[in-house]
C-alpha cells in the first residue's frame, strides 16, 4: 500500500501560546514525509492548522516566531467585550494568509468556534480563513468576539478543545490528534486577568479533552505544561518539545500508514 492510500486526519487543539509547539510538530511531519489529507483546528490549533493548509513554509513560520513579542499581538479594546480589540492579530494573519477562501487552501480546513449566544459548536468549513481564525481564537473576556449573522462567536476551546470527531467526520480514515498537556494547577502563578481566564479554561476543559482525546488513532501530546500560556519567550523550547513529541509517535503514525 502507498503513503497516499490512507487519508490521515489531524487535529490540532487548543492551548493558546502554548500551542506553538504545533509547528515543532508540522515541522517533523513535513521531515518524515507523512501525508495529512484533512485538518481540524481549534483556537491555536485554528491558527497553525490555517498556515499550514496554506502550504505556508514551515521553517520560515518558526524562524519568524523566535522574533515575535506580544507587542505585534495586543491591542487594548476600548470596549467591554474584551481586553485585546484583535485588529493586530488580523493583520498579522492577513499579512501571511491573504484574503485567502477555503475553498483555496491546498488541505481541506475546518475550523472550530463557539456560538456564544446559543452555546453551540460551529464548525467554520466556508468563507475568509483569515476571519474564521480570528473568531476561533477568540478567549471570551480577553479577545473581542466576531459577529457573524447573528452569531457571536468566540473560542473553540469551549466546546471542542481537540476536534478529533470533526476531521473524522470531513474523511479522515485515521487521525493524529494533538492534546496539549495541561500543567498541574496547583503550579500555576496567576498574575493577571488573562492568566485567570486562561486558567479556568483550562479547569474546564481537563476531563472533557481527555475524553474526546481517546478518539484519536495517534496522540501526540506534548508537554509544554511549564510554559506561560500567555508568554512568547518561551517559543523556541516549546516548538522543541513540539517536535520531540512528534518524533516519540512517529512509530505509532508509520503503523497506521502501513494499516
């Protein structure tokens, strides 16, 4: 059987800055010439998963994180639906995705959100890329929702943190599922407002992503627990890991290939 006969899915989860280690990942994937016919994103795993159905080059997205800072990110809302307005992230996802459609990625995309208003998963398959990531990474209380008819919609990680069921559901015989670790809670420094809803997010999500994890064939779970989820001078190590945990399944991810 060739590589190309088995249609592997992977779903990328949440994490927030965490979730860089998404590359280190994508970046080993690319090495070992492991063909991925569907993706699924959620928040982070929104972003990453975006680029790289782009074919968006993996080594420059890494280089290009070493120098980037918070200050090319934030952008204080004067408003009282959240902290950050998110026009800079905006533009920043523009700058390297374009008013690209889905419908013009070069892997099919799904991208996961939240319905606030009627508390229910949206799965964003249609339109700009660029606008469904932005409301997929949007953390209720730090980022300003997107409106959409009649939708407030905000992060993924809500209701899906690693949607393994939805790039299932577009093909996928088999799927690599990417859960980030959680750190011990009783570990966590709680400095600021973000570092609180981040917090509780990830309270919330514990039991559930560990359900929804045991539907993948491959999980890959790196550990960046130790990492700030809101701090990016830890980019380099975290990709590493991303990329070390990769490797470890990379045993289990030639075995469903030969399947």
């Amino acid at each position: 059987m060739s590589l190309g006969e088995t249609k592997i899915g992977l779903a990328l989860g949440a994490g927030a800055l965490r979730g860089l280690c998404h590359l280190g990942i994508l970046q080993v994937l690319e090495e070992e010439n492991i063909p991925i016919s569907f993706i699924a994103g959620t928040s982070i795993g929104a972003v990453i998963g975006a680029l790289f159905a782009a074919k968006k080059d993996i080594e420059m997205l890494i280089a290009i994180t070493k120098h980037l800072r918070l200050r090319h990110l934030v952008d204080p809302a004067l408003s009282r639906r959240g902290l950050i307005q998110g026009k800079k992230i905006t533009e920043l996802l523009h700058l390297f995705l374009g008013d690209i459609t889905f419908a013009q990625l070069h892997t099919p995309l799904a991208v996961i959100a939240t319905d606030l208003q009627r508390g229910r998963e949206v799965v964003l398959q249609k339109g700009c890329v660029v606008e469904a990531v932005r409301a997929s990474i949007s953390i209720p209380g730090i980022f300003t929702p997107i409106i959409k008819e009649e939708q407030i919609l905000v992060d993924g990680n809500l209701v899906n943190r690693v949607p393994i069921d939805t790039v299932r559901k577009m093909g996928a015989e088999k799927v690599i599922g990417v859960n980030i670790v959680l750190p011990p809670f009783t570990q966590q420094r709680l400095n600021n407002m973000a570092d609180i809803i981040l917090q509780s997010f990830d309270i919330m999500q514990l039991q559930a992503s560990s359900c929804q994890s045991q539907l993948a064939d491959v999980l890959i779970e790196p550990d960046v627990a130790t990492f700030s989820p809101a701090r990016l001078d830890g980019a380099d190590k975290c990709i590493g890991e991303g990329a070390a945990a990769a490797r470890r399944a990379l045993p289990q991810i030639r075995a469903l290939l030969k399947a």
